[in-house]
C-alpha cells in the first residue's frame, strides 16, 4: 500500500534557534543537524535522531514536504534523505514535481483566486495602512499569491491581530500569526488542495500529515491520520479533530516525535 507523508516543515519538522525549546540541562540536549544555511548563518535545526527517522520514512513513504514556504525558501533547505519527488510550496500555490514547479497546477490555483477572494493589491494595501512602523520590519509578498510581516512580536498589538482577522475574513481571506510572521493567506490556496493532488498521482491510499499553524488546519483534516506538536497556534487554541493526535512534546523534540510516529504507521502497513 503507498502511503503518502505530508508535513509542514518549521515548527513541526525543523526548527530555528529560537524555537528549538531545549528546556533540558546543558548537558542532556539532543545533538542537532543544521538543515538549512540562509546568508551565511546556520538557521533551521532538526535533532540527529529525527534525521535518521526521515532518512528512514523517505524510504518508507512518499514523503512530500508541505510548507507556506515560497520555493526560493524551500530550496534552501537540506533535508536529510532521499531528495522528495513532489514538494507543495506556497501553502499550496506550487506543487513541486522534481524540484519543478507544475505550471498547470500553478494556473489551476490563479483561476480558483480571482473568482473566489478579493485580490492580493487590496490586502496589501490594507496592510501598508494599518500596519505601525513601530512594530513591523519588513512588508513582503510571497510568490505573487499572499503577503506576510515581519514583526517585533513582543510590540505587537493583540487587538489589531483580531481587526486584520476580522477584515481578511470579509474577502475571503484568513490571518495565522507564526513567531514573528504575520500571514495573510487567500482563503482558496490551501495545502490540502494540494495534498490531495499528490495522493492522486503517487497512488496514495494512506494519507498521514502533520503541522502546528492554523494554515496546516486544512491539510490536518485532509489527511486519514493527522498530528499536532504541543507548541504553534493549534496548540494554543486546543484545536482538535477526529483522527488528529495532539503531542506533548514541544520544540525540536516534538519533530522527533512526529517522525516516529509517521514511520510506525507507514511501516504497520507495508
């Protein structure tokens, strides 16, 4: 039986420094893999064990990494183990065949968002406007499909989270706020979209998955077996649905633990 893998990849595979949640003496951290260089700086983590269990799961499973990444972003990462075939960037605007995006799938997705939200130029503007200089760093567009912030998060305004929120909502437009990124995602342009394609070509007739934004809400639902970490937005609103584990472990420890648990169910049905 195939069985297909998706999973988000920060915070719920790899990890920055600030995430990693190395709550343990010193002494007793996990050795850790640097998967991901950006200018120069070492920048994503993921422990030594969850290398072997990927390394491992490439084998097992069609392992297809599922992130709101733009591809330059997932490019750069390293993972350990065979090279995947299908990657979903974008939060699904790209699916990545090869490491080439399918246009006809890219095309599929533009129709589907100007019929269905309102455009990206509207949200941006939106954003410009309302958003303090005091808090945001940087304003930036992410593939020609959606737009996020870098901000200073211990600055940010809570209530003006839940005013953007509420403003995306009315054109079809969602909010997910991760670590210092404010995203503001068209409601159509969803990893299960996507997911669901790759399961389709690849034959998959189990579907696993993993993530811990609201962004990875859809393809939690999407897949037959879902985890969560016990850190990231679904965690911290309790979200919950049939057939989705909620972990305990936090931080890097947390990716250990997804991958082993994705590598048990794929290898209980070969």
């Amino acid at each position: 039986m195939a069985v297909l893998v998706a999973s988000d990849l920060d915070r719920t595979l790899i990890y920055s420094p600030s995430a990693l949640a190395l709550t343990m003496p010193d002494a007793r951290a996990p050795r850790l893999l640097c998967v991901e260089v950006h200018e120069a700086r070492p920048l994503s983590f993921m422990t030594e064990t969850a290398a072997a269990l990927l390394t491992a799961l490439g084998d097992a499973a069609v392992f297809t990494p599922t992130t709101t990444r733009t591809r330059k972003q997932y490019l750069r990462i390293n993972l350990p183990g065979p090279a995947p075939k299908y990657a979903i960037c974008a939060n699904g605007g790209h699916i990545l065949v090869d490491g080439v995006s399918d246009q006809d799938w890219h095309a599929g997705v533009l129709a589907r968002l100007a019929e269905q939200c309102a455009p990206l130029d509207e949200v941006r503007a939106h954003l410009e406007a309302t958003a303090d200089p005091l808090w945001v760093r940087k304003h930036r567009v992410a593939e020609d499909l959606f737009a996020y912030l870098v901000v200073e998060r211990e600055l940010l305004p809570e209530a003006w989270v839940k005013e953007l929120a509420a403003w995306a909502e009315n054109r079809g437009w969602t909010v997910s706020l991760q670590g210092r990124k404010i995203y503001a995602v068209p409601k159509p342009l969803t990893k299960s979209a996507a997911v669901r394609e790759v399961a389709r070509r690849s034959g998959a007739e189990l579907t696993l998955g993993a993530g811990d934004s609201l962004l990875d809400a859809d393809l939690l639902l999407a897949v037959d077996r879902g985890w969560r970490p016990g850190h990231g937005e679904l965690a911290d609103t309790e979200w919950t649905a049939p057939d989705i584990t909620a972990l305990p472990e936090r931080g890097v420890l947390a990716g250990e633990r997804i991958l082993r648990e994705f590598l048990k169910e794929a290898a209980g049905v070969r």
